[in-house]
C-alpha cells in the first residue's frame, strides 16, 4: 500500500471479516483493539472523544456478531452473556465433578486456532470449554457457552496456584512488553 494509514485498515477489516468465519467473537474484537493502540501510539493521537465513540462502535460490533451468529436472539440475551460471576460461582459448586485438569487447559487452548472448517473432527469440548459443558450440557454443540471470570479456566487447572500462577505470568510478560514499548516507541 503506497498509504500505511489506509493499509492498516484494510487489513483490519480483512483479517475481522476471516475470523467472522473462523473464529469466536472476541478474537474478532482483538483486531480492532490492537488497531486502535496502534493508530493512537503510532501514527496519531486519538482524541478522548474518538476514543469513547470507538469503544461504542467496538461494543456495538460485538452485539451485531452475537445476532448474526445467533448466539444471542436479543438485546436481553445480549446483555446475559456478561453475566460471569454467576456463572462462575455455579461452576466451583460443582467443581469436584470435573476436578483439576493439570494443564489440560492450558494445552487444549491450542484447538482454538485450528478452524473447524479446516478440520472437522475437532472435538466440541476441549480446554476451558469443560466449564460450559459441565454448567450447561450440550448447548456448545448449538453454539452457546456460558460466560466465566477470566480466573475460573487457570483454577481448572491447578486450583489457586495455577490462579496465582497465571496472574504472575501474565503481570511479567505485560511489564517486559510495556518497558520494552517506552524504550523503543519510534521503531517498534
């Protein structure tokens, strides 16, 4: 592209409108988010205003792709899927049925970036997808799954340490990816 500025868009749209097809709702969104950091650090600015009406349009995307995927038959139902607590707190009531899984979730994640479409005897249940499957059975076949605190999938694993663990790790590879950005912000 002779324009990075209008590349950059360009493949945003492109990569949202491939994973629409391939990939969860979320995975669609993370295109958009990293765009707007890269547009706001790299190339200009982005005022408050422009920020916040982003953030409604990126809130709006996430709605729209819930009602064309039919996950969600309305606004009501919509707003149910950010009922994560709840949720959370069912599944550890019924926690000793499925028990630690010992990594296992952390290595099924990996089925994520493999489409379905590409292999088709990819199993419905795998990884963190254990939780829905034992809160609401069968409904991952139609397409659905039950919202969960972000936490609930490393405590799968290896309970409160795996909790720890993971917040950790993640902490340590957020602060070495931020220095890393300040200290090279003109040739990322």
């Amino acid at each position: 592209f002779s324009r990075p500025k209008l590349g950059a868009i360009f493949v945003v749209f492109f990569f949202s409108f491939l994973a629409y097809f391939l990939a969860s709702k979320g995975f669609i969104l993370y295109f958009w988010i990293v765009f707007i950091f890269y547009w706001h650090h790299l190339v200009r600015p982005i005022k408050n205003i422009t920020l916040v009406l982003a953030g409604i349009f990126i809130f709006g995307l996430f709605i729209g792709s819930q009602l064309l995927q039919g996950t969600a038959r309305g606004l009501a139902d919509t707003i149910k899927y950010f009922v994560y607590f709840d949720s959370t707190a069912r599944f550890l009531d019924v926690f000793d049925q499925v028990g630690y899984q010992y990594g296992g979730v952390f290595i099924g994640q990996f089925w994520e970036m493999i489409p379905r479409a590409l292999v088709p005897e990819k199993p419905i249940v795998y990884g963190h997808y254990i939780i829905h499957e034992t809160l609401s059975p069968g409904m991952l076949e139609k397409g659905r799954a039950v919202g969960t605190l972000l936490w609930t999938k490393y405590y799968l694993d290896f309970g409160v340490f795996g909790v720890f663990g993971a917040a950790a790790l993640s902490g340590v590879i957020a602060k070495t990816v931020y220095y890393y950005f300040l200290t090279h912000q003109y040739n990322p």
